[in-house]
C-alpha cells in the first residue's frame, strides 16, 4: 500500500463532531461524535496504526442526545466536552457537559473492539456547563496549554469562562462577557488564542469576527464584515501572535493580521460552496488545511504569512563569516503560496478537519455521511519542509 494512501473508516450514523485527543501524544488518536435522531449516539474513539496502516475503534454512549461539538482535554486523556441537543417540553434545547470515559475502555482496546461496538459502555457525565439563562451552547473551548481546570462555553451571545474543579465534578462561572447591540446576536464559533499567556479569546458571530481580553472580558478587536456571509469557524496561527485564520458562507478562507483588521493579508478562494473548517498545522504553521460543504478537503502550504517565509532563516550569531552570506540570505525571494492537495474521498459535506496530535503530518476529516479518512502530507513536501 502506498505510503500517502486514505485511510477510509465508515461510522453508521451521520456525524458532524471530530477532535484530536490532545492529551494523548504517543497515538494517533481522534473523537468523532454522532448525531442520530432515532438512536442513542456515540462517541468513536479512532485509533489509527501508523505501521499497519489500520484503524481501531471504541464506541462510547452519549445517551444525553445528537453531538454538535466535541473537545478534549488537553492535560487528561480521559476528559472531553460535548455540545448537544436535547429535546425537553417539545423544545429543543443546545447543552453543553463535561464528560469522562469509562477507566477500563482502554483496556484490551484492540482485542475487543467488536466487543465495545455491540455492548459499548456509557460515559459518565462528570458536570453540566449549561446554565439556562445564558441559552443555547455552541460550543465548548478548553483552554490551549492549560492544565484542563479552564473553559470557555459560548452560549447565545455570551461567552462565559468556566473554572473546573479538581475532579471536573464542578464547574463555576468565573467570568462573562456578552455581545451588545440589536436583534438576535449569537456566537457561531471561537477559538481560544495560545498567545499572550491565554488572555484572548476571538469569536465569530454572523459575518464579524471579534477579540475579547479574558481577564477584562473586554472587547479588543472587531473586524465588522469579515465574510460576506456567517463566519463559520476560527484558528491562530500556533506560532504568529497575531495572525487569525477565518473561513465562512461566501466559500473564502482568510488570514488576518488581529493588529491591523482592515483588510485580510491573504485570501483563498479554493472552494465552491461554505467552508466549515480551517485548521493550522500545530507545527508547520505554513501547512493549513480547509473542509467544506464542496465534499472536499484542501491542504495548501500558505507560506508567505508563515513564520519562515523564506525558508529557514540564519540567526545574526550564527554567522561568523562576514555579512556576505548574511545579505544573500535576506534577499532571498519569498516562497510561493501553493495549493498543495485537493482531497476529494467524502462524497458528503466536509464538516471538520484536524491535524493529530501525536504526528504532525497526518490529519483526520469527517463528512456528515459518517465517513471519517485519514491522510498524510505528501511525502516530497514533508521532505522538503524538513531538509
């Protein structure tokens, strides 16, 4: 089998929620969460053997009603949040909760997965992130770096900073902050910066995108008409402070420089219909990969707003040659921005892609019909990257 060949797995039911494990750095590890209306749903833990090139799986009970949103701890391997719907007084109503995994689901994993699939066990609910009065989640963000003791739920129009306790059992609102103005304002999604000590939150709601100081829960930043249409999802660049990648409904992927909102340094305009994902590469901030209701998947090496736009850089001290060298190297042209692969193996909308977290050349996308592939960067540009 070919080294860059998909690994494709099937769940049964439609599914729209995918995370990587981000506390798990050894295995190749995702969380994919359903959403069938008839059944109990489930979550899938994806094991993905990177010899064998096979793919494991656990079911875990989500009895509590379809996943909208899926996140997991980054410092406990065993705790993730789901937002999702319940059905009460024929209403129907977006919760949010603090889940942990059974202790013994790991436990001969491999040997029993047919096992786990035909009686799976149930995750126990460790606390309930909703509070009624602030309406419906969205979604629910852990803190990046963090020791998994803070998130941050978007109910509505409010964002709302949660403490957990010791056990996770419990969960006190610390801190909110609320959108103002007319009609129905409400966040669609957020993402929680790794920069400046974990003190900025950015959030997306209709076709704006907004930046809030956490400890102020202050409004900072707003870039009004980011997108023509609703803005459906944000990501930080893992090693450029200020720059924000945003994709929406008029089917463009922007990058932003948060100091300067004006304009977008870059746009891509690679997909014909909404774009539902963008993820940078925890690693390699050049590499972003975009997911889109066009049922494809497209990995694009945005190098020149990368922290290394012209390839490695020699430090000042590194050089002991004279300037000459030292000049040839800031002359250098910048590398060009590419699109790298167009991934066309989901034949439904693409709902979310995420690179592992245990290997950063392999990356994970889900499609609403429930098939999940797993891929790997080209071999000639992960060389090419890395030498």
């Amino acid at each position: 089998m070919e080294d860059d060949a998909p690994v494709i797995y099937g769940l049964e039911f439609q599914a729209r929620a995918l995370t990587a494990q981000a506390a798990e750095t050894d295995a190749i590890r995702f969380l994919v969460g359903t959403q069938s209306l008839k059944f109990d749903n489930q979550i899938h833990i994806i094991d993905f053997d990177d010899e064998n090139n096979i793919i494991n799986k656990n079911v875990l009970l989500h009895q509590a009603g379809e996943i909208w949103h899926i996140g997991a701890s980054p410092a406990d391997k065993s705790v993730l949040t789901t937002c999702y719907n319940k059905t009460s007084d024929s209403r129907v109503l977006s919760c949010a909760a603090v889940w942990k995994m059974p202790s013994d689901w790991e436990m001969g994993s491999h040997e029993s997965s047919d096992d786990s699939a035909h009686n799976p066990q149930a995750l126990e609910l460790l606390c309930r992130l909703d509070d009624t009065t602030h309406g419906n989640a969205a979604c629910v963000l852990w803190e990046p770096m963090g020791d998994g003791k803070r998130v941050i739920s978007l109910a509505d129009n409010h964002a709302l900073l949660w403490d957990l306790q010791e056990s996770s059992t419990q969960a006190t609102v610390s801190n909110i902050a609320s959108l103002e103005g007319k009609g129905q304002l409400r966040f669609t999604s957020g993402k929680w910066s790794p920069h400046h000590n974990c003190s900025q939150l950015a959030t997306a709601n209709d076709t704006a995108i907004r930046g809030w100081d956490l400890r102020t829960m202050s409004q900072i930043y707003c870039i009004e008409n980011a997108h023509g249409l609703l803005v459906r999802e944000l990501d930080f660049n893992p090693n450029r402070q200020y720059y924000l990648a945003s994709c929406g409904d008029d089917c463009k992927v922007k990058f932003w420089d948060i100091r300067n909102v004006q304009e977008p340094v870059k746009t891509l305009e690679e997909h014909s219909h909404w774009v539902w994902s963008v993820r940078y590469n925890h690693s390699h901030d050049q590499l972003v990969l975009t997911a889109s209701s066009d049922s494809r998947l497209i990995l694009s090496n945005m190098v020149s707003i990368s922290s290394e736009p012209f390839g490695h850089l020699v430090d000042d001290e590194e050089l002991s040659e004279g300037e000459d060298i030292h000049k040839d190297e800031k002359t250098k042209e910048p590398l060009k921005d590419s699109i790298v692969s167009t991934y066309e193996e989901h034949e439904d909308s693409v709902y979310a892609a995420e690179w592992s977290s245990a290997d950063p050349w392999l990356f994970a996308s889900l499609s609403y019909d429930g098939r999940l592939v797993i891929n790997r960067v080209p071999r000639t540009l992960k060389y090419h990257i890395l030498l």
